[in-house]
C-alpha cells in the first residue's frame, strides 16, 4: 500500500513536482495560482515544513523545484532547503523572505548551492513566474549534463 504522502505520478498533470513552502497560506495559494499556468509540473503548497520535508522524502525522486520562506516554525527556510538538498543534490532551491539576511550561513549556502535563488518578498507574480522558469531549465540542464557524465 501506497504511503498518504506518496503521489502517483502517472495520475498527475505534470510529471515534475514544485513545492512552496510558507507558513503564510494565503502565500501558497497566490504562488499556487499563479504557477498552475506552467504546464508539466504539479504544485504541492504546504504551511509546515516538516510535512513539506516528509512528502519531499517519499517523493523525492519526482521533484524538480523546492519553493520556501526563511522564517518559519519548526524549521527555518535554510535549514530545510539544506535537508533537501541532502536527500537529491538536483532539486532546485528558491529561498524567500520579507527580511534582510546578511549572515555568514546564508552565503555559505548560495556558495554552496543548496540556495538556488533568492527572492526577497514582496513578491510580484512575474519575477516569480521568471525566476520558476529559470531554475525549471537549470534543473533539466544539469540533469542533462549529469547523464552525460
């Protein structure tokens, strides 16, 4: 039997999935309107990031982009986009927050790669629909490059 958490690709629209993570839910459901438009990904959005971490693990493989806040309960926007970038090195990794962030970590993980990119919020739709499609070509860019090694 199937985990609750585990999606069966096949029956979903896109074969590629984009998370948002934010413990604003009027948050994720304006992100989630707004990239429905993107054709070939199904969008997860969740509130809590350890439900968010637990549906990354049981589908790991079928993701492509992980969307989240810095400031969130139970576990900060970093900290978890370094989890998920422990568990697949491919997935790409938008952070976003309403705060500056100036601190040693947050460069330490651009330099990294475990943040992809950055938004700084608010957020207008089109830099977000722009940014989305950048990481969704470098996701299958360095797929590509990956097989080919």
């Amino acid at each position: 039997m199937l985990s609750p958490l585990r999606v069966d690709i096949n029956n979903t629209v896109g074969n590629r999935i984009v998370s948002i993570v934010d413990d604003d839910p009027d948050i994720t459901l304006l992100f989630h309107d707004a990239l429905k438009r993107i054709s070939g990904i199904t969008i997860f959005t969740f509130t809590d990031p350890i439900l968010a971490l637990e549906h990354f693990q049981v589908n790991e493989y079928a993701y492509v982009l992980v969307i989240s806040d810095y400031k969130m309960p139970g576990l900060n926007g970093m900290e978890f986009l370094k989890k998920i970038k422990e568990l697949n090195r491919f997935v790409r990794t938008i952070l976003m927050t309403a705060f500056q962030i100036e601190d040693k970590v947050f460069r330490e993980h651009l330099k990294e790669k475990i943040i992809n990119a950055f938004l700084q919020k608010p957020i207008g739709i089109h830099d977000l629909l722009k940014e989305v499609d950048t990481q969704l070509h470098s996701y299958e860019m360095q797929k590509r490059f990956a097989s080919n090694e």
